[in-house]
C-alpha cells in the first residue's frame, strides 16, 4: 500500500497491488491503512492539518 499526497489539491491517492486507485479528498473521509497501523484513525483532513502545520 502507498500514500501519494497532494498538498496542493489536499488529495491522498491510496494506490494497493492488484487493485484500482483510491482517492480520498473530502476532508473527513479515514484514510485506509496497513494492516500493522489498524489502531491509527486518521482522516484526510486529519492529515493536512498536520502537514500544512
């Protein structure tokens, strides 16, 4: 699984082998994560807040 972030269209590209791309860009939709992360909750706009900090 990847993440690829647009921080100018505050978009989160969710790219998974053998599947189509995912775009997340509202701002509270959860972002899916690695199996290893499952506890982390985090939304897109979660994300930017932190970025854009």
């Amino acid at each position: 699984m990847g993440w690829l972030i647009d921080l100018d269209e505050e978009t989160v590209f969710v790219y998974r082998p053998k599947q189509e791309t995912e775009v997340f860009d509202e701002l509270n939709a959860l972002l899916p994560v690695p199996s290893f992360a499952s506890e982390l909750q985090l939304t897109v706009g979660d994300l930017f807040a932190w970025l854009l900090e």
